[in-house]
C-alpha cells in the first residue's frame, strides 16, 4: 500500500532525493514510494523555491520514477570530486563502452535508430547503470553527462553543468530544437537537422550562442504536448527572434506528447515538413517609445 503525504517532507538516508541522490537538506511531496515534485539543494533548474533549491516537477507523462527502497551505487559514492572530472574524457569512454547488441535493444525500445543515438555520443557507464549523453555547448566543449537509467529515469553525473545535445554535424541550415536527446535523435531519424535542449525552459543562452554562431536563418522549436512544453516554446521563441530572421513552433497532433511519440505512432518526413509549413513565422516585435513616435510624425 502506498501512503501519501500532502506536505513537504525532508529526504532520509532510506529515502534519498531522487533527483541528485543525496539524503539531506532536499525536500519532496506526494506518496512517498513515487514523489510527485522535489525541491532539491544542489541539482538546479529552472524554476527557483525560495532558499530551499530548485524545484522539479515529476510529471505523470514523465518516465516512472522507481521506488526509493534502494541504495545508491558505490561507483556513485566513490566518482573523483568535480573539480577533477574531464567530462569529455568520460563521455569518450563512455561511448567506447557501448555494446552494440545492448545498442540495438535500447534504439528498439525508443523507436529510434542506432545511427541517431550515435551522432548524438550514446554512451554506457556501467557503474551508474545507465546510459549517457553528452551535454555540451555551442562550441563542442562537453559541460556534464546526462543518464538515463533503463527504467527511464533521467539523472546526471554530479559536476557538470547543463548543455545541448548536438549531433555531430548541423549543416547550417533550418535548425529543429527538441526537448532532450532521443526527441532530438526522432527528428534525425526523419532526416532533419535537430539538437535537443536539456529541459523545457533549459539551455537558452547555450541556443543563442548556437544560433549565432552557425548563422542558422530559420528555428522550428517542436514543443511538447503539455503546459510546460507550451510556455518553454514561446519562451524560448521569444528570445531566438531576436537573433534568428524566423522562428516557428510546431506541437504533434492531439493526444501525442512529443516528438518521438509522433515517430513511434508512424510520422514521416512529410508529416513534419508539412506541420513546419502550417506554422506561422514569427517575427520580432519592435515597439517604439512615445517620444521615437512623435519624432517621426513631425520628421525629426
């Protein structure tokens, strides 16, 4: 039987965070074998709680969160403290490590591709348990390492700091923004050019360096199918218009949460070419001041 609780609890050694592993200071609500929402001290993101850390929301449509009765790898107690942590060193043995049955067996389970997973730096670590990706940023310099656990939970390796996943190569041309690496590596699969951003409200400064530096001449940002997904879109559209000539927002159709669902349920290259032609460009929006207004009705 599950037991619930409607108020903040502190975590414990038998019930560490489940976001950055530790089991002090952090805070978590809801049944206590399946926390709905953190406030962790140490693990940022975007939405600030005060003094208490950040909170992170774990959404119903998220992947399952495993129950608390475990303990954390020894391989995690014992990692080198940050400052001696070369995160592209890792990220390379990392993907050395990969095999490519267990490979194949993970692109199936996604319904993605081995060629996309690899261009965007799959990896294995072993003593976390899970698979990597590189977080890195508009220059290729690799800032942390996501995981991704077999039961879907998604972590990552303590040090590093948030980043894109970028495939190997972009040419240039139109740039697709997903939200995290396999709906980046769906995108890839359908023959797109794609990178995925960490989180929905993640990783903006990072695009616009990207965006800027690649000197891409149109954004689509494929937004989730849910609230935040929505808000993180048009945040993040409201920033690229002012360094990209156009931007659009495409959602899947109705009842499909994201881009690798859409794959998974049959999309094509059509159907997404088509969804960016239906989207309308949007354009930035320059206001002038009152004083800048007369100025031109009198010509001066």
């Amino acid at each position: 039987m599950v037991r619930k609780s409607s108020a903040w609890q502190r975590v414990t050694k038998r019930r560490p965070c489940p976001v950055c592993g530790r089991s002090d200071w952090c805070m978590f609500s809801g049944p206590v074998d399946s926390p709905t929402a953190v406030i962790c001290a140490r693990t940022e993101s975007p939405r600030r709680a005060g003094e208490g850390g950040w909170l992170h929301i774990l959404r119903d449509d998220s992947p399952t969160w495993a129950p608390w009765r475990r303990t954390i790898p020894a391989a995690v107690r014992t990692m080198p403290g940050p400052d001696r942590l070369d995160f592209a060193k890792l990220a390379a043995e990392y993907c050395a490590a990969v095999q490519p049955q267990a490979l194949a067996r993970l692109a199936a389970s996604l319904g993605l591709s081995v060629e996309s997973l690899g261009r965007l730096g799959v990896g294995w670590a072993s003593g976390h348990r899970a698979w990597t990706f590189p977080m890195i940023d508009a220059a290729g310099k690799v800032l942390g390492i996501r995981l991704r656990r077999p039961d879907g939970r998604k972590l990552s390796i303590k040090g590093g700091k948030e980043g894109l996943f970028i495939p190997g190569a972009l040419d240039g041309g139109r740039l697709l923004i997903a939200e995290g690496p396999t709906d980046a590596a769906a995108l890839l699969d359908l023959g797109f050019s794609a990178v995925g951003r960490p989180s929905c409200m993640g990783g903006v400064r990072l695009l616009v360096e990207l965006v800027q530096r690649l000197a891409v001449p149109e954004v689509v940002i494929m937004a989730d199918g849910d609230t935040p997904g929505q808000c993180g879109a048009d945040s993040l559209a409201a920033v690229l218009l002012a360094y990209c000539p156009a931007v659009r927002i495409i959602t899947p159709p109705g009842g499909i949460k994201d881009a690798r669902a859409w794959k998974r349920a049959g999309a094509t290259a059509a159907d997404l070419q088509a969804a960016i032609d239906a989207a309308p460009v949007r354009w930035l929006a320059v206001k002038a001041t009152l004083r800048q207004r007369k100025a031109v009705k009198h010509g001066t």
